[in-house]
C-alpha cells in the first residue's frame, strides 16, 4: 500500500471512529416540564417531496401553542426523524423517536409500509400515536388515531360528479402497490354500486414511467372517464403526460395528484378532477388565518399547504386538547380521550370519534389552467364507513 | 393493431436511445458501466435547466451531452482507469457513483418532481390512429444516433482504432494503438449518450432525482444479449421490447416491466452469446 | 500449534463474543438494543454475501431476497394461519425450503458449466427486482407494498431477541469461519482464485458453487425469519435490490474475504445511519456513497485488514519472523493403492475422426489416433497447427465438433471437463496454472480432493501423495517450499508445482502442453527423466506438445506431427527425425502439397 492510500485509510477509519463517538453520548433530552412531539417522516425517498410542507406545520402548530402557554404550561418540543419512506427506515426512526428521545407522543404522515412498520415499536413502547396521511384504510391499533381520510370518504365525490356529468363507462388505473389496489378497488365496486360500468381497470408496477400498453387499452376502450391512482411522484406525473400526449379527451379523475404537483405540471394538469380534505382556497376563516400564519412564519421559505400537511397541523391541536383534557400526559387517559376531543382548523371542525377515524367534509375540485384549484362542490361530513369495528 | 405496431416501434427507439451508451462501454472496455443510470438523470436536468433559461428544447441535447461528457471523463480518469482489471469491482464503483450523483442532484435541485419543455406536443395521425407526436419522433432520432455513430466507427480512423480494440485489445496496443486513449474516449462518447437519452425521455417523463435508475437494467440486459454489436442492440430492442409490450398490453403491465429482464436472463442461459453473431 | 488447539481458540473466541451477546442488553439503553437487534440479523447475511462474494468470487446482489422469504414465510403464515407452535415450525421450514427451491433454481441458471461471473451477477440482480414485483403483485395476501403487520409472534422479551440474533450470529460467523479455513472450505478460494484449473483438476465447480449458494440461502431465510418474529412487520424492501445492494456495500466496507469485516461492516454502519440519517438523510447516502467508491477503488481489500495491519505488524515484530508453515508433512501414498487397476490391453485413449472448427474455419480435421498405456507420444508441429486445440478436445467433451474420444474404454461423450478428470486425464496447461495464493502444500491438497474427501472443519496436517508427485517435488526440491505462496515461485517452479498437482490426480492419460517452456536445462532433464519414468514404471499414456525437438527425441517413444489441423506424419523417433517432410514444415516451404495430402504417411505402427 503506498503511503498515500495508507493516509486517506487513517482518514477513513478515523472518520467513521469520529461518526461512532459522536453519536454514541446523544442522550434524550427529557426534561419533566417539556413535552416532545415526535414525527417520523420521510424526509429522504418517495415522501421527501411533501415531507418539508408537513415538517412546516408541525413547526407553526407548535411555536402557536408554546406562544399561549404551552401544554398544561409545559413547553413543547419536536423531534424529527427520517423514515427513508419504507419499512427499515421507519422501525429506526420510531426506535429512536419512542426508545432514545421518548417522546410523549408520535405524529406522522407516512407511507403504510414505515407506518406498518412502526405501528409493533409503537406497541411496545406503548405511545399514542396520530396518523395524519391519507391511506386505502382498515390499518387498526389501540394506540393510533387516523384524522385523514380513506378511500370510502374520497371516491363519491368525484364518482358521483363524473355521473351527473353522464359517465357510463370507465377506466381505472393504478400503481400496483396497497394505496393503488385499495383505491381502486373501493372505486369499482362503488361505481357498480351506482349503475356504471367499469370496462378496464389496469396496474402498473409502482416505479413504472411508461405507460404505453395501458394507454393503448384505454385508448381501444375508449372510455368516458379515467380515474387513476398512482404512486405520488414521477409515475402520476408521466401517467398524465402520456395520456395528455396520446390525445385522450375522457373525463380525467385523479386520486393522488396534490395541488402542487398540479401546478408544477402546467398544462398538462388542466381539467383534471380532484378530491380531498383540503385545497388552499378553502374559503373559511380558520384556513385563511392558517395561510397567512404560514407566510408570516417561513416567508418565501413556505411549502404550499396541502391535504397531507394540513392534518398534521390539527392533530398537533388535537393531541394538546387531548392531554388537556385529561389533565395529564399519561398514555392510556391520552389515547381515551383523543377519540373524544374536537378541533377547529383549516379543515373544519374534526373529531376522531369513528372508529378511530374522522368524519371529513370532502371538496371536489378541478385544476385551472393557472395551476390553481377551483372548488366545483362540498360534501358534508363525509363518514370514512366501518374502518375498525373492533376499536372504540 | 396499428397502435401496437406503434407502441412496439417506439419503445424500441427508446431503449436503443438509452442503451446505446451502455453498449458502447460494453463494447470496448467489458465493464458494465452502473453510473449510467445517474448520468441518464444528470442529461434530464440538462433539459430542466435548458428549460428554466427559457432556450429552446432542442438545445437540451447538446447542453446534455456536454455535461455527460465532462463528468464520462472525471469518471474515466478517478474511478474507472483503477478498475480495468476488476470488471466486478467496476460495476461496484459506479453504481456508488451514481448514487453519488443522485446525492448531489437532490442537494442542488432538491428531491422534487420538476418537469423540463417537450421539443414537440401533439399527436399526428398514422394510417387513422393518433399517436403521440414526441414519441413518434423518437424513432428518427434513434435512427440517426445508431446511424451516426456507425459512421464513426466505420468511417474514422478513431472508429478503426475502436474497433480494433474492441476484437482483441491485446494486438491493438502491440500495433501501436494508444488503448488507454480509445478507453478514454469510449467513456466520455458512452456517457454523453447516456446524458442525451436521459434529456431525450423527460418529455415521456419527469425530471426526478432518480429517474434514470428504473431504466438501467433493462439497459443493462439489452447490452448483454447484444453482445457488442450496434444491429444486434438495434433487433434485441425490437424483439424484447416489442415483447415488453406484448406482454403488458395481453397479460398484465406487472409482468411486462420484468419481461426485458428475464428473457434476456434465459436468452443467455441457453444462448450465451444472444443475439450476437459468434 | 495443534489442530485441537487451532480449535480451541476459535471456539474460546465464539464464547467470548457470546459473553459480549449476553452482557449486551445491560450495557446498552433500549434504544440501542432494539437497533442493534436488528443490525445483528442484517449482519448474518451480509456474512452469507461474503461467502458468495468475498470467498467464491460469485458478486451477488440479491441475498436480500433470501432474508426477505423467510421473513414472509413468518408473516404470511402468522397472519394467515395464526401464531401457534406449530405454525412457527412450518413457517420456519416453509422459509428454508423456498429459500433453498429459489435458491436451486438460481443457481442452475447461474453456475452452469461456462457460465461467466458477469452472468451470475446478472442473476442476482433479476432476481430482487422479480422477487419485489411478486411480493407487490400479491395484494391483501402479501400485503402489497404495505406489507404485512400486526401479526403475533414470539412472546419473547427484547432482550430475549437481541440474544437470540446475537447468538444466531455468533454461531453463523464461527461455523463459516471454521468452514473457510478447513480444508473443504479452502476449495473457495481456490475456485475463485482459477475456476479452470479446479474443473481440471476434477471438481464439479458447478456443484461446489450451487451448494455454497443453498447454504447462503439457508442461512439468509433463517435469519429473515428471526427479523419477523422480533419486529412483527415484513414489507417488500426487505427483498429488494436497494436492500442487496446494502449488504454488498457494508461486505465491501468492512473488508471482503474476512467475514468478521462484513459483520462489522454491517453492525456499524446500520446502526450509525439510524443516529445519523435522521438528522442529515442526503448528506449521509452522499458520504455512504463516496466512501464505498473509495474504498472499492483504492482499497479493495476494505477498512477491517487496515484497523488489523497495524497491530499485527507490531504483534508480528514482537515474535519475530513467523515460523515457516513447514508443518504439512508429505507421505507417500501405497502405490497398489493409488495405481490400482492395472493397465490394460486395450488403447488408453484413442481419438477417432476428431474434428474441430469455429464457424468455417477448421482447426483441426479427421485426426486418428490411438496410444497404448506406457507410451510416451509427442505431438509436434508449428505455431497454429492445432496441437493445444488437440488437447483440449481429449480433456474437455464439449470442445470437439465431431468424432469420438475413448479414455480407458470409456467414450468421453460431451462430458465437461472435470469429469474427463474422473475418467482417468490429466491435463497441465501451457502457461503455468496454478492457485497463486495459496501454499505449494494448498494446491498439492486440493489437487487430491477428487480421491480424498477434505474436512469441512479440520485442517489436514499431512499431505499424503502418489509417489510420482513426490518424485517430481523431491526432484525440483518443491518439497522443501511447501509453506511459499505459488506466487512467490519461480516460473520453472511453478511448472514443476502444476506437473505434481496433475500427478497427484493419478490420471491414466496425462496431457502436457510445454512442460518445459522456460525452464533451464538441467530443470529440463529432471523433467524428462521423471516422463520417462512415469511410463516405463507406471504404465502412463503421455500425450506431450513440445518445441523442443532435442528433447522430444530424447524421451518420445513415438511422434506426431500436426500440420494446418491434421496429422501429416506418426511414426517412431527415428522416422519422424529423419522425414524430409518434417523439415519442410518447420521451414515453412511446400505447405500446400502437405496440407491437401488426403492421406497420412502411415509409417509407424499404433496401436
């Protein structure tokens, strides 16, 4: 070996000796008059997109509440940690978050697969637990609340707006991954429940970018309306433009575009149809305060607001009404009492009395071509139907 | 029927716009180059960039083959000279590159789905089927990139050289033929390829950290069941592509993205050369 | 020191660790016990990854899919069929046998005969991305790209698992360590180190590398089934590329071929990204990134021999120089013993009607011959004429394009090479081709391993050889070197060295390509006296390429000459010697008369 590549090797393992020291003293700071907030989120992969916008909320939520005094006056603190949006990741961030740092409780949007793999550390650790993402539902645990919504709350609007408009036929595509079958699924059997008919439903693996055969199907079908559900990210995106590309004029519903993606997309994105729990021009007095909450705090900094955003904000609100009202932060009388709490937010006024769940009320929405979102109906407290029947 | 006929057509100019690169390396220097996939994506933010210049799309390609060229000759010169004689320990380095290159990609431009200005929008009517504009381009421009870089080989003395070192390196450099330099040269022509076929699919695509990944084995595959030869890439994407598509359009779009990868896998377990002549 | 003591120390080491395993969960907060837990099945395949990679030289890139089916076989069964202690074993056993299934079908599509290390990493690295698609295909019943969770398991402690991981461990690197270093185990290195010289030396390398891959995949399967039942949840990435690459870069950090680098490799930097992605994701995959290319680059041996260079040069200074490994000793095989059957009457090879062509171009064409046991012929002719062509149709089955090959009464067919060995050839390659990294006393051994089963955990102290072996050690004086590395030997050394690896084959019919080239003349006429002898006592049939006319005169009992691919002449010493013909092909004049002759000049007479 020569002496320089003996040098850099020295450097190396001196390094890597560094990295272990450094991250072996990193004791939780776990003070009594504080109480921690944990997110697990991803902030590397397929969730790093969003990850910011969510991680932003969370930020407001608490600085407002530290701002009044706190929780039963102790000072909240967060602490994030990087899911890697998968399974491996997420088992180390939760270890981390429940075992290392333990916070007093876990608020996350994440994908299912980091938060079925957290949901056994939660157990152990025996830590309440609010799941702030959209997702294709029935994931059950004591210790999880869910104030998003599922697929029985997202697909009627849309469904039922592509009727009136005369729909008979449709087509369904989907990335083959839990959220894409579990979405589609529940749309087709809702949209035989109504009389249509569905003359295509197609999967595309989850990393897929080329769309071509299914196009080609879609195109021989020729359908009056599409809804698809992809992965977020690169496969909606292509999904979109290669059906924008290929001249297909059908009624278009997407079930996983978000409001930026949408503006980020151009042209390509106008007429589609969307349905959520929150667009950004909500005309409500709580979601303007919000909004402008956010410019005020992160100024050009400041990621769009959005339905996976948004709900961490109220659940942030909803674990301090929670611990409130149980005048304590002791899980069990915590987790009780998070069924029973409401908050007013951006979305309106939200309980998780539903098995776990929350009614919602729904917006459906159609992209402008200025990248905006106009809001076309709401529906009402919309309820997310028989998610677990063995929870409270 | 038309349709398919089209959709086989231009998946094949697809992957002979990205494996072309790929062969090229192949070809000349045995090694698989896994940095491909990353210099793919490094030509997609050449077209983002064109983009937010507000310069013509087209100006993409150039833009793009210069940037995969000068990081093809960083590589060549720090990370793959080392490694001629280790072609697994090759495949190894630059697949860590090219995870470097995300890295650096995402800290630069962050890790968001961003989308660069198609060259061509539309759709043009083939024998009554409407069929998008961009993608039936695509089979001219892989046309003239096979073409033009047959030319090269064919019809220059560096082609010559190449070739040369490309049947039997050992008596290139006992005549008298700088290999080292055919190498190099080799790897910065394959990575601005590669570069050129990450800008030529962003209007298909997004521009995303870590879009050219998905596209790397199946690159992969189609050089090893072509062997070195640029008509034997030419009929293995049509053949493995066209049954890329078969498969997804009459069986399911699952299998379809494995089709490529395990036909060629049992093409070269029964045929080690593939498609390649002897 | 003993091979009881050499033991002792390995398993006093295992017990060491152990007692590190069990003091782990009090030494170490919940955190890093939980994290750590999981490290420590991670660690166990990325030891399977070393055999394959570090040992075999097979780079893989899909031990991931391995863990990841025995991971499922625990979670589909406990989610499907309940947790009871009956299901546990099924899915234990579930888990192995796919595993070992997958793993068979794998290997028979990458290690067959003639398969390139390129093609099985190929393998390897279909087989996560069809293994991920499966798993995301399989909806509810897999859990798609959720997985599966929420499943009972094990109702055992987290301490309890980080002991069970710790001491799965434990025993895996123990067993592959004492297996690398048994005489078995060395066989991987050798089939890394030149898998052509280990096909002719008899070894079905196929095989030897299906079974190490099954055993990997064992290994891999049991330990994804511990990952589900400690963290109760198993999703696709478990099984995917992403995941197989991981395992390779944690083997190639900490120091392929080491095992014990790949199982730090591992604990350390899985347990390092779970304090240091959390605050820094990017910047982290960037540094992982360019430390792997640095290291594959500039130090492929990894970090682990560099953190052990140093103490051991300073441990190696203290003792002073290390003893010369001289411990083997040499003993001499009963010859009725290893000459068994006699020869018999019969040819001992004959070659009929063989033929040999690439595309149109012809190499060799209607060559006819036959030679008894105790002759001595030479084959000759000029550069190009066919003659190591020639050879390498009799030792390999699949290299002639028509006719038939007959060793001992026993038609070679389209047998690979390895089993012509069986058959009774032997075959020393014109370059010297030996193991370079092993000892004169380590490839000696692995040469026997077709008559003598080797231990897969003790190391042999002796070294029992047929006596021509030890004639030619003992006359180049080899067997006062048997503790050098090969590649420390002298050229005209490493000749001698692969001539007694054929020997040690006791092979019927030898094939020697240029067993002189290169060597001095005095080391020439060892060689020839020992030639000669070899066919006088031992009733060998030597087929023998040569350049050296002198020489060949001087040993031959008969000579054949090639021309252009076929023969022109076979005759005694005398006759070829003294043929006008043969000097008109050595210079290179009246090649087209010779060439066209339809007919041999049959003057002598074989067989």
């Amino acid at each position: 070996m020569s002496r320089r590549n003996l040098l850099a090797g020295t450097v190396l393992a001196g390094v890597l000796a560094a990295a272990l020291g450094a991250a072996l003293p990193t004791m939780p700071a776990f003070a009594a008059d504080t109480v921690t907030i944990g997110i697990p989120v991803g902030l590397s992969g397929a969730n790093s997109v969003v990850a910011p916008s969510v991680v932003q909320s969370a930020e407001l939520a608490v600085e407002e509440i530290n701002a009044k005094g706190g929780i039963l006056g102790k000072t909240v603190k967060l602490e994030v940690a990087d899911d890697a949006s998968g399974a491996a990741g997420a088992q180390k961030a939760f270890d981390s978050l429940i075992f290392q740092k333990k916070v007093d409780v876990l608020i996350s949007m994440e994908t299912s697969a980091a938060r079925n793999a957290g949901l056994p550390i939660v157990n152990r650790g025996k830590t309440p637990y609010i799941y702030t993402s959209f997702y294709e539902g029935r994931s059950c645990s004591p210790y999880m609340y869910v104030n998003a919504w599922v697929p029985d709350q997202q697909v009627a609007p849309i469904v039922d707006y592509f009727k009136d408009k005369g729909a008979k036929t449709y087509f369904l595509i989907g990335s083959d991954y839990a959220f894409g079958r579990g979405m589609l699924a529940f749309t087709k059997s809702y949209i035989e429940k109504i009389g249509g008919k569905v003359v295509g439903d197609e999967y595309a693996p989850m990393d897929a970018t080329d769309w071509t055969a299914i196009l080609s199907k879609v195109k021989a079908a020729n359908p009056d309306a599409i809804i698809t559900s992809t992965a977020g990210g690169a496969p909606n995106v292509t999904l979109t433009k290669q059906l924008r590309a290929a001249g297909v004029k059908a009624l278009y519903g997407n079930l996983a575009v978000d409001e930026g993606t949408a503006k980020s997309m151009g042209a390509d994105a106008e007429g589609i149809y969307i349905s959520g729990s929150y667009f950004t021009n909500i005309d409500t007095p709580a979601n303007k305060a919000f909004l402008a909450a956010m410019d005020k705090k992160f100024g050009a900094g400041l990621k769009t607001p959005n339905d996976l955003s948004v709900p961490e904000y109220e659940a942030v609100y909803a674990y301090k009404a929670a611990v409130e009202k149980a005048g304590t932060t002791d899980a069990a009388k915590v987790i009780r009492a998070l069924g029973e709490v409401s908050v007013e937010g951006p979305r309106g006024t939200i309980t998780m009395n539903k098995q776990r769940h929350a009614p919602l009320t729904m917006y459906l929405g159609q992209v402008q071509a200025d990248g905006g979102v106009k809001i076309l109906s709401t529906f009402k407290d919309v309820d997310p139907g028989e998610q677990c029947p063995k929870l409270k | 029927m038309i349709a398919q006929a089209l959709d086989i057509l231009t998946t094949a100019a697809i992957l002979y716009a990205v494996a072309t690169g790929l062969l090229l390396v192949f070809g000349v220097m045995k090694i698989i180059n896994f940095a491909h996939g990353g210099l793919m994506t490094l030509g997609g933010y050449a077209a983002l960039v064109t983009t937010q210049l507000g310069l013509n799309p087209w100006l993409a390609i150039p833009a793009a083959a210069l940037f995969g060229a000068v990081a093809g000759m960083a590589i060549e010169r720090f990370v793959v000279r080392p490694l001629y004689a280790r072609p697994l320990d090759a495949i190894l380095a630059t697949w860590g590159l090219s995870i470097v290159i995300g890295q650096l990609i995402t800290i630069a431009f962050g890790r968001g789905v961003q989308f660069a200005q198609a060259p061509l929008d539309g759709t043009l009517d083939v024998f009554g089927e409407s069929y998008s504009a961009y993608r039936l381009a695509l089979v001219p421009i892989a046309l003239i990139l096979g073409a033009g870089l047959t030319a090269l080989l064919q019809g220059t003395r560096l082609g010559l050289e190449t070739r040369a070192v490309i049947m039997n390196e050992d008596l290139a450099r006992g005549l008298g033929i700088n290999s080292g330099l055919v190498r190099f040269l080799t790897f910065t022509l394959g990575s601005a390829l590669a570069a050129i076929a990450g800008t030529l699919i962003t209007p298909l695509s997004s521009v995303d950290p870590g879009m050219g990944v998905p596209w790397l084995v199946n690159a992969f595959m189609l050089v090893l069941v072509s062997g070195a030869s640029l008509v034997s890439l030419l009929v293995s994407c049509l053949v493995l592509g066209g049954a890329q598509v078969l498969v997804s359009t009459h069986l399911s779009p699952v299998l379809g993205g494995l089709t490529i990868a395990v036909l060629a896998a049992i093409i070269l377990r029964i045929r080690p050369q593939g498609f390649a002549r002897d | 020191m003993t091979e009881s003591r050499r033991l002792g120390f390995i398993l006093a080491a295992a017990l060491l660790a152990c007692a590190i395993v069990a003091a782990g969960p009090y030494l170490l907060d919940t955190y890093s016990v939980n994290v750590l837990t999981r490290s420590l099945l991670y660690a166990a395949v990325a030891l399977t990854v070393d055999l394959l990679w570090g040992y075999l030289g097979i780079l893989t890139f899909g031990q991931s899919v391995f863990f990841a089916i025995g991971a499922y076989a625990a979670g589909l069964v406990f989610t499907h069929l309940d947790f009871s202690n009956a299901n546990a074993v099924l899915a234990l056993g579930l888990g192995i046998g796919a595993a070992l299934l997958t793993a068979a079908i794998v290997g028979w599509l990458a290690f067959w005969h003639g398969a390139s290390a390129l093609y099985a990493s190929v393998i390897t690295l279909v087989l996560p991305i069809v293994a991920t698609q499966l798993l995301y295909s399989g909806g509810t019943f897999t859990g798609s790209s959720s997985g599966l969770s929420g499943f009972t398991s094990f109702d055992v402690s987290m301490e309890g698992w980080f002991w069970i991981a710790g001491f799965f461990l434990v025993a895996v690197t123990t067993g592959a360590f004492i297996f690398v270093k048994s005489d078995a185990g060395r066989l991987l290195v050798a089939v890394r180190e030149n898998e052509q010289r280990c096909k002719y030396l008899g070894l079905d390398t196929s095989r030897l590398k299906i079974a190490v891959y099954l055993a990997c995949a064992a290994i891999g399967a049991v330990a994804g089934y511990l990952y589900a039942g400690y963290s109760m949840v198993v999703a696709p990435e478990l099984a995917g590329f992403v995941f197989g690459t991981e395992l390779v870069i944690w083997t190639a950090l900490g120091g392929r071929g080491t095992l014990l680098g790949p199982v730090f490799g591992a604990l350390i930097v899985d347990y390092e990204s779970a304090q240091l992605s959390g605050d820094y994701p990017f910047v982290w995959q960037l540094i992982i990134g360019i430390v792997f290319v640095l290291v594959i680059v500039a130090f492929p041996r990894g970090l682990l021999p560099m953190v052990v260079a140093l103490p051991r040069r300073l441990l190696a200074r203290a003792r002073g120089p290390a003893s010369p490994a001289g411990e083997m000793r040499l003993v001499r095989l009963d010859p009725t013993l290893t000459q068994g059957e006699a020869p018999g009457d019969g040819a001992a090879l004959a070659v009929k009607d063989v033929a040999k062509h690439f595309g149109s171009l012809s190499v060799l064409s209607g060559i006819d011959f036959s030679a008894r046991a105790g002759e001595l012929v030479s084959l000759v002719g000029p550069n190009g004429a066919g003659k190591t062509t020639l050879m390498r149709c009799i030792a390999d089955g699949s290299e002639r394009s028509a006719g038939s090959i007959v060793v001992n009464g026993h038609d070679i067919g389209r047998r690979p090479p390895e089993a012509c060995v069986a058959l009774g050839v032997g075959r020393k390659f014109q370059m010297a081709n030996v193991f370079e990294t092993l000892t004169v006393a380590q490839c000696l051994q692995v040469a026997r391993v077709r008559h003598a089963r080797p231990s897969f955990w003790k190391r042999s102290r002796t070294l029992p050889l047929p006596e021509a072996a030890l004639h030619v050690l003992a006359t180049t004086g080899l067997d006062r070197q048997l503790g050098t590395p090969a590649h420390l030997l002298s050229h005209g050394m490493k000749q001698a060295l692969e001539l007694a690896m054929v020997l040690a084959l006791e092979p019927r019919v030898l094939l020697l390509d240029e067993p002189t080239a290169g060597l001095t003349k005095t080391e020439r006429m060892q060689i020839g006296g020992i030639l000669t002898e070899l066919t006088r006592r031992q009733g060998l049939c030597i087929l023998l390429v040569e350049h050296d006319l002198d020489f060949v005169r001087e040993i031959s009992s008969r000579i054949i000459v090639l021309h252009q691919g076929r023969i022109v002449l076979d005759g005694s010493v005398e006759e070829v010697v003294n043929s006008e013909l043969v000097r008109q092909v050595y210079a290179g004049s009246g090649h087209a008369g010779i060439a066209h002759s339809a007919q041999p000049i049959q003057t002598g007479a074989p067989a």
